[in-house]
C-alpha cells in the first residue's frame, strides 16, 4: 500500500513538471506580462559583439551564411567577420578616391557587401582571422576609422605633384594591418591548407544563391534598384517588393527553414535591446526615451520607459505610403543589421520575429529581441536571404529561378 502511494505521488508530480513544461512561455525581460510561443525557431551559432565598431553589418550577414550552412547540413563553422572588413574597407577606399570624397567613406556597410568580398577575396575561419591585433580582446575601431579617413582624404586633397602616387593604396593596407593584422595567404582546417578562396570553395556556399530584397514606391515593384543609403558603397542593387509581399517572404522563409539577414532603423522608440522588443506602439507617448544612443548603436543604447515593454499594446497599422515618407524624410535610416532566425506569437495572437543581435549577451533573451510584424513592416530597409526562400509566385514576379 506504501509503495502504491509513492508511485502515483511520483506520477503525480511527473505530469504537473510536464504540464509546467508544456505551457512554460518565452518572455522579453524579467517581469514582463508578453508571453510568446514558438512557431518556429531556426539553428543559429552563438551570439556575438561588435563592440565598439560600426561592422554590424558583416556580424549579422556572416552569422546569416553560418546559418545557412547549418541548414545546408555542413556543420557549425565560424567565421571571421574582420575579414570581410579588412578587404572590403581597402575597396571602399579605391571607390572614395575615385569619387574624388564625394562619397561615404566610414565603417558602415551593406549585406551586399559580404558577397561581394567572398567572390572576390574567399572567406577564412574566425579563428585564421580575428583582427584584434591591437591588444584588446574587443572590438575598438574608433582610432583606425579616424586614420583611414585621414589617408584617403589627404590622398584626394594633397596629391603628389598633382598625381597619384602607386602607393598610397599601401598606406591605407599598413593601416588595416597594423589594427587588424595582416591577412592570412595560407590556413590549414582539418589537416588541410586553404586560402581565402579556397575555403569559401570548400564551403560551399553560392554567393549567386543570395539575393536581397527591398520595398519602396520610389522605383518600379518587381524591378532591381541601387538602394540610396550612404553606407552602400559598392552600388549594390535590391529587389523591389510592396511591402505585403515582403512581408509574406519574411515569414514564408522562416515557416520553411530559411532565416534571413535584416537592415532596419532601430533609432526609434519602440526599439529597446535592454527590454527585449521591437514594437510600434499606436500612442507613441507612452514610451519615453532617457539617455542617448552611441555613434554606431553597438550597445544597449538609451533606456526607453514605458508599460510598452511590459504588456502588448496596440500598435500602427503600417502602409506603403507610410514606410515611403518616413524613408523620405530620413525618419527611417540604414541603422544596424541583424539576424532574424524566429517567429514566435504572444497571447493575442500577435506574431513576432525572433531577432539575433551582435551587441552581446547582455539582456534578458541572451542577446536576442522580438520585432513585431508592424516593427519589421515599417523599419525594413532590406533583407537578404536564400532564393530558394522565396515562395514560387513571388521568385517568378522577380524573375529569380
């Protein structure tokens, strides 16, 4: 009789766990009132910092490639996001020059980028590249942006006799290579020896296979258009979507398997990494902002105050012609890249995207924050991601087979 009572005590007790379990709810912050469930969570490699550099854009778009080859069944790899910063910042100073300044030249970037370095330059492991070559075990670029700055400016400003030396190309490789350390012309992985193209070979990874994807009524839907943000120094191009198909290959990617590299604003309000949310509150003046966001938003930024963060609120119905002006009037600015690997609904039946961020692990989701829909409708300047993503209607519209 002893030994029956224990037993359904014990069975007890394993059905209440497994009750707890089943209905355990993932929130954006300790205290909070949201309470999402998961629709569908995609593999991603650990979460990273940028520091204090402004290079979100290769943490977010090779974190996105390191997805995409977990997805492909290649393994976890790591790669070295210094990499794509030493050989693209060489070319941005070729193309500043040229333009004779009248030009962006800064740490900014853009996800087309990262193609463009892997065509041309390969790929290496983080752990062959990790450019920190300054004796900091973070990321500090403050000092090398001024000099580069200064080289190519002074290049197009005091020109020798009038004319371009052949060297200077070699002061601004000296820069890059004393900050972030001479690249690498040999590696060995598993035993074998690669070079940058080499390995990205290895890898596997098409960067024909990439494209990436935009919404504005400025140019023709269903055509490609260079996007004008100043950080897209190589003229990339976009496909350009109504923001109700955009938003369809948002989820229908994720729904499938495929995550995607996200460019939005996050200078907004709504937008707090220390409280975990990316929202579009419909009263705006319940969120206050203390404080002030650094020059490449590479932290938490300023501390927004508000219930907002704490129970779901409504938010904005967001139109084309909304996103148009805003992006117009430079409320909607080419801010940060990110890494979307999840969707996920909170009690209402909202839906969020599950966003991966390279500012640490220092909040409450361990580095990652949720963006509503209306968040990721209105903020979206572009995304980029696996054509085999796209839904089949949509990838013949842009003329991608």
């Amino acid at each position: 009789m002893y030994n029956t009572i224990l037993l359904v005590f014990a069975i007890c007790i394993m059905s209440f766990t497994l009750t707890a379990q089943e209905t355990e709810k993932l929130t954006n912050k300790e205290g909070s009132n949201y309470q999402f469930t998961v629709i569908n969570d995609l593999e991603a490699t650990p979460v990273q910092s940028q520091g204090r550099t402004g290079t979100c854009w290769t943490f977010s778009a090779l974190s996105f490639l390191e997805s995409e080859l977990l997805r492909m069944g290649k393994g976890k790899h790591e790669l070295s996001e210094m990499w794509i910063v030493r050989n693209a910042y060489h070319d941005k100073a070729i193309n500043y020059v040229r333009m004779h300044g009248n030009f962006n030249f800064s740490a900014g970037g853009a996800f087309h980028d990262i193609p463009y370095v892997i065509k041309k330059y390969g790929i290496v492991p983080l752990s062959a590249y990790k450019g920190l070559n300054y004796g900091s075990s973070t990321h500090n670029h403050s000092e090398m942006d001024k000099m580069l700055k200064a080289i190519v400016d002074v290049v197009i400003e005091s020109p020798q006799n009038r004319v371009l030396t052949p060297v200077w190309t070699d002061a601004v490789d000296g820069v890059l290579d004393a900050y972030l350390g001479e690249k690498p012309t040999s590696i060995e992985v598993d035993g074998k020896q690669y070079d940058g193209k080499s390995y990205a070979k290895e890898l596997g990874l098409n960067m024909d296979d990439y494209v990436v994807l935009g919404s504005f009524t400025h140019h023709p839907f269903y055509e490609q258009f260079v996007l004008a943000v100043p950080d897209n120094w190589a003229f990339g191009q976009v496909h350009n979507l109504p923001i109700d198909e955009l938003m369809e290959v948002a989820e229908y990617a994720i729904q499938n398997g495929f995550s995607w590299a996200w460019a939005s604003d996050v200078s907004e309000s709504g937008f707090s990494f220390r409280d975990g949310l990316a929202i579009v509150p419909k009263d705006p003046s319940t969120i206050r902002k203390r404080g002030r966001d650094n020059k490449y938003f590479s932290d938490a930024g300023a501390e927004k105050i508000g219930d907002a963060f704490s129970q779901p609120v409504p938010e904005k119905a967001i139109t084309q012609e909304m996103r148009q002006v805003a992006y117009d009037n430079y409320e909607t600015t080419d801010d940060h890249g990110m890494h979307v690997t999840g969707l996920v609904k909170d009690q209402n039946g909202t839906k969020y995207f599950r966003v991966k961020n390279s500012w640490g692990t220092g909040n409450h989701c361990a580095g990652y924050f949720y963006a509503s829909e209306a968040f990721v409708r209105y903020k979206t300047m572009n995304i980029m991601l696996h054509k085999d993503a796209l839904p089949k209607k949509i990838a013949k519209k842009l003329g991608i087979k």
